[in-house]
C-alpha cells in the first residue's frame, strides 16, 4: 500500500464514486464475450472448413430405384479409381431420411418419396483435388451424378466468418475506448470533488506523480474489481452458452468452448483492465495539474 | 535569502495588483506585511510560496530566479516554504496528526514512525497533545489555527508565510499566537506575517513592510530594505529543537 501510494490524502469511502467498478465490469463483460467470440471464431472456423474441404457430397436424384442403384454402383466405381480419393460411404436411406427429417418431416421413408441417394467422398489430407476432372469423369461414367463441394458455401462461410471477426475485434477496441473514457470523466469528478485537497498538496510542494499516486491507485482498484467482476460474468456466460451448444447436438455448430489463447485473455482480463485503469487515471491528473503552475 | 527586483502582478487582463514591488528578505528575519483590505497582501505572499507566477518581475529564492524555473522544479521550492493559510486550509477528513505530518510525508526522507514522532512533539509543543487524533471540524478556531501552524512549520522551512494568522481568534489567543511565531522566527526561519491589525503588528515587532494600492511603501527596520527583527537567539524549547 504505501509503496503503491506515495501519501495519502483523499478521503476514504462513501466520497468516492462506487458506480465505476460497476461501470467497468460490464465493459469488460462484453469486451470479454467480443475478445472470446473474435478468438474462437477464427479456431473453430478454420478448423471446421479445413474438414468441410476435404469432404464433398455425390448427389444421386433418380427416381427410378434400379437406375439409382446403378448410377451408385458406376459413381463409386469411378471415385474409387481417382488418385487423392481417400473414402467413400454411401449414406444409408435411414440417414438420408434423418438428413431430410427436418425439412420433410419424420416419416419420409414411409411415405414412399424418392428419396435422392447420397455418397459422402473423403479427399486425402493435403492434396488439392481438381474437383472439374472429377466432376467430367463422373458425367461420362455415372451420368446423373453430381458432385457438390461446398464451395459457394465455403466462400460465403469464410466471408461471413472475416467479418464477424473484424466485428469482434471492433468492440473489443470500442469498448475498450469507452472504457478509458468513464475513467477520465470518473477521474475527472474525483479531481474536482478534492480539488482543495489537491490544491493543498501542491501548495505544500508534493510532485505531481505523488498527487497522482492516490487516483491512480483508486482507479487500479476500480479496473482490478470491475475486470474481475467482468472475466466471473463472462466466464459464466460462455459456460452456459457451451452447454447450450452440446444441447443442441454440436455437430454442425463451431465449437465455442474455451480454447487456450481465449482462456489466456479472459484470465488476462482483469489485469488489463487495470492496467488501463490506472495509465488513463495517471494520464488524467498529470493533464489536470498542469493547469497548476 | 529572498529578492523581489520590480515585480508585477496582474490577474488575467485586469489591472496591476501589484507594481514595481522590489525589497529584500535577509535570512532569519521577521516582517510584517500591512496594509488595508485590497492592497495586495494576499497576492504578495501568494507570490511567495509560488502559487502565482509575477508578471513582471524577477524573484529570487534560495539562489535561483524561481520566475525562470520550468514548473516541474518548483515543488522542491515550496516544500522549504511553510504556509499558515488564512483560512487554514486543513484537511477535514484527516486528524490533526495525519494533517500535520503531510509535508513530511510529501518530503519522504523520513519512515513513519519517526514522522509520527515528531509531530507529536509538535502538536504537545503547540498544547494539543491531548486532541492528535481529532478532526478539524470538532476542534475550535483557535485550535485549526494551531494545527495549521504545527504543519507549516513541521518540515522547518527556511521561510515561513502567514496570511491573517489571527483572523479568526479572540485577542488572547492572538496575542499567543503571536509569541509563537516569533518563537519560531528565533529558531532561525524567515518569517513574513500579513495582517491589517495594525495593533498586532506592533505587538510582532519585526521590520514592517507597508502595502498601499499594490505599492510597497518600507517602514520600519531603518529604511531601505527590510530588515532582521532582533538577533537570532538560540533555540529554546528544547524539544522543538530537537528536530
Ligand atoms: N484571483 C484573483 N483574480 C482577480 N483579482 C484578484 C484575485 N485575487 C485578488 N484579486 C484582486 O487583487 C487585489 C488585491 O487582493 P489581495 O487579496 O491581494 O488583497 P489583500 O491585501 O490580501 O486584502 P485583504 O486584507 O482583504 O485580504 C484586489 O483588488 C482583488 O480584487
Ligand atoms: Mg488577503
């Protein structure tokens, strides 16, 4: 304490504004939801891609089971024989139908639609497939099948993943401007609340950095309990939203748990907070007591 | 030793408060600054324990001309300079012992315990060795008065400034009030006492420096230059010597 603050002249308690922890615990709050949100978005994004690249769907629509059957067997044949094909499953009609469930309704099977067959195709790891020659061989041999690879889709993914990533990162440095800002008004406040205080220990020949001391102290605590306050929330919100995710069936969706760097900056939350805290704090009394000569 | 060569000083764009002020403070001497409501007191001593800056002027202070000083030197100056304010300027949050040990504080070259040490020596020095834990607003006028003048004197400054000093107190505590900055003028700190009681000034003694329309009109201590009351006699409470 008395290395943190050269000499103590402020009053203690009640005088003191109690809303700005407050303030800058919701703050920090969303900085965290936007710091988490900008972090996983890149890790599970690309993690999801780079195994949505390497899968491509065959698409058999035919109405006629027999001719279905037979462009099936003529489309695995011809995959099978490719060079960077790594697997092929045909996906059984249960599946198809729990694919379609959603759209269709529970009882597709039974209600005797043609249902389209599908052959799910693994390409090799690290090797680039001309999905053209693929998609040229398989007109000539199994015509009526059709290759999609995602890739629209992908494109558009990406696109969409940039920016809510730019997004994130956005709030997080507007947040974090705002944040600077409640500390200059409260720092603002607490000078012209002391200012005879202050006044004095200019008068009495104490530096500017030992006035400084106190509010910047005040202000480390404010950032210390309001990130701390902020990191539990936040903590508390992604845990929820983590099991939400599994409720859900997760396959589909990013996984949105805690990677390390995200857990990293969260725990780093509080600490930045008042470092901040404390820089504007600093920044906002030195200003003010130039005015002094 | 103190100069003022042709110092000026206006507020803002208004009129000279004070013009062509120029007099010399001989090391360990006393004054007392006089002159009626408005001629410039308050302004002079300001100019003394640097809250303004003259407009004109030069003024020399421990050997440098504190006009030309960049701002961030001047906290050394006025940590040698103690100030009874008129109003006494006390922190009401703090106890009579946290207001009267914070030039020591701000100074820093002394652990508490011996901070503490002193100032209550002092405060039993000044007859409040019973109240170092109350708070200005429960002690009584003659009571701040003394604690504002236990913490002006606590860092033993080489000049010692009082505005009004007895303003706010009956004539017998003005009258011990007054004994105990000659006292201290004995222990060797220049001393400057503004008041518009000319019968207190003649009860201080000390050089008289006359202010009149922000003209410094010297009376007293043989002309010229102000001058040394009395010569300086040893210390004499031992235990306010002592430090
Ligand atoms: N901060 C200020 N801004 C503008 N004018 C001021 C300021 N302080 C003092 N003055 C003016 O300067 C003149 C001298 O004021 P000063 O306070 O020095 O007088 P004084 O001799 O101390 O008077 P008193 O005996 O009433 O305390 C006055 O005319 C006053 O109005
Ligand atoms: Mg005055």
């Amino acid at each position: 304490m008395r290395g943190l603050v050269p000499v103590r002249f402020l009053p203690r308690g009640k005088s003191r504004g109690g809303l700005v922890p407050w303030v800058i615990a919701v703050m920090m709050y969303l900085c965290g939801l936007a710091m988490v949100a900008g972090l996983s978005l890149q890790g599970a994004l690309a993690g999801w891609a780079s195994g949505l690249e390497r899968k491509a769907t065959v698409q058999i629509v035919e109405p006629d089971p027999d001719a279905s059957r037979r462009i099936q067997r003529a489309a695995l044949a011809t995959l099978r024989t490719m060079p960077g094909v790594e697997a092929v499953r045909v996906l059984p009609d249960d599946e198809v139908a729990d694919l379609l469930a959603p759209w269709l309704g529970a009882d597709v099977a039974q209600a005797g639609l043609p249902v389209p067959a599908l052959i799910d195709v693994t390409f090799a790891p690290g090797r680039r497939v001309d999905m053209g020659a693929v998609r040229a061989r398989l007109a000539a041999r199994a015509p009526g099948a059709e290759i999609d690879d995602h890739a629209r889709w992908l494109g558009r993914l990406y696109d969409l993943s940039a920016l809510l990533q730019t997004l994130s990162w956005a709030v997080v440095v507007l947040v974090l401007v705002a944040t600077a800002a409640i500390v200059v008004f409260g720092t603002r406040a607490g000078l012209a609340s002391q200012q005879r205080a202050v006044r004095i220990m200019h008068l009495m020949g104490a530096e500017d950095r030992t006035i400084a001391g106190e509010f910047q102290f005040q202000a480390l605590m404010d950032g210390l309990k309001g990130g701390l306050g902020g990191t539990v929330l936040c903590l508390i919100t992604l845990y929820a939203l983590s099991r939400l995710v599994q409720g859900i069936g997760g396959g589909l969706l990013p996984q949105l748990g805690l990677g390390g760097p995200a857990l990293l900056a969260l725990l780093a939350l509080p600490l930045f907070a008042a470092l901040l805290t404390l820089i504007t704090a600093r920044w906002t009394v030195m200003r003010t007591l130039d005015d002094l000569v | 030793m103190i100069r003022f060569e042709n110092v000026g000083k206006r507020y803002g764009m208004g009129a000279e408060v004070l013009s062509d002020i120029s007099f010399t403070l001989e090391p360990g001497s006393l004054h007392v600054l006089t002159g009626p409501s408005g001629a410039g007191k308050s302004t002079l001593l300001r100019l003394l324990y640097l809250d303004q800056r003259p407009t004109r002027g030069s003024v020399q202070m421990f050997g440098h001309d504190v006009t030309r000083l960049a701002r961030r030197q001047l906290p050394a100056f006025r940590r040698r300079i103690g100030v009874v304010f008129q109003d006494f300027q006390l922190l009401d949050h703090m106890s009579a012992l946290d207001n009267v040990a914070l030039p020591l504080r701000i100074a820093g070259d002394l652990p508490e315990e011996r901070i503490q040490g002193f100032v209550r020596e002092l405060l039993s020095w000044v007859g409040l060795g019973d109240r170092l834990n109350a708070k200005p607003p429960t002690l009584s006028g003659g009571e701040q008065q003394r604690v504002a003048i236990a913490r002006a004197v606590i860092g033993k400054p080489d000049l010692l400034l009082a505005d009004e000093p007895t303003g706010n107190v009956d004539p017998s505590m003005a009258q011990r009030l007054t004994r105990l900055f000659v006292e201290l003028n004995r222990l060797g700190t220049t001393t400057v006492i503004a008041t518009h009681d000319l019968t207190l000034a003649e009860s201080i003694g000390g050089a008289r420096m006359q202010l009149a329309h922000g003209q410094l009109l010297a009376v007293g201590g043989g002309g010229g230059a102000p001058r040394v009351a009395g010569a300086p006699v040893p210390p004499q409470p031992a235990d306010f010597g002592g430090f």
